[in-house]
C-alpha cells in the first residue's frame, strides 16, 4: 500500500480526456500515477473525496484507491433524553399561548 500525499486533476489536450494524477509514498519508493476519469466531476468527486478523509492509500497489486474515514462516537441516548425533556417544556409554554389567545378572541367577540 503507498500512501496518497496529493490528488490534482489534468486536462489532457492531445488526448481531449480528463485524468487524476496521485502522487504516492510508501515502501521506500515515490511514485506518480495517472488514471484517466470520465470527465472534471468525476475528478472534483475524487479530490472531495481525498480532501475529506483522514488517510487515503493506493494498493498498486489492485488498483483500489482507499478513502479512509474516522468519525467521533457520539453516545445518542444521553443527548436523545435531554431533547426530548426540552422539546416537552416548550410544548407546554405554546399550550399556555394558545389558550391565553383564544380567552382575548372569544372577548373581543363578546363585546362587539
């Protein structure tokens, strides 16, 4: 595995076709390699994809190119209950509103 230091994307002019140039490290060897995409979205998916990930690597015996990803673990049931405590408090303020509305109409009516 050789690791992804760097990701541009070339216009190729003689060959009207659009590639992504890797440039590689690893194993005691640098290397460049070209692979040809269908077009600049492809390529700007590519860069995207490398920018955003924590490592990237290129297996040379397959041919992969290995976007790797690491995601803070959150503990969701914490933060579920206290939302849902919040959420019920507010709920019950706009059920306050809503009937101190409904008195001032229903005078407003009376009156007139």
């Amino acid at each position: 595995m050789l690791a992804i230091h760097g990701l541009k994307c070339i216009y190729d002019t003689g060959a009207r076709g659009w590639a992504v140039e890797l440039a590689l490290s690893g194993e005691g060897e640098e290397a460049v390699r070209r692979f040809d995409v269908d077009g600049p979205d492809d390529a700007e998916m590519l860069i995207e994809a490398f920018d955003e990930s924590t490592s990237s690597t290129f297996d040379p015996a397959t041919g992969e190119i290995i976007f790797a990803y690491e995601y803070a673990e959150l503990d969701g049931d914490e933060d579920e209950d206290d939302e849902s405590e919040e959420d019920g408090d507010e709920d019950e303020d706009d059920e306050e509103v809503a009937e101190d509305e409904t008195s001032e109409h229903e005078d407003e009516k009376v009156k007139a």
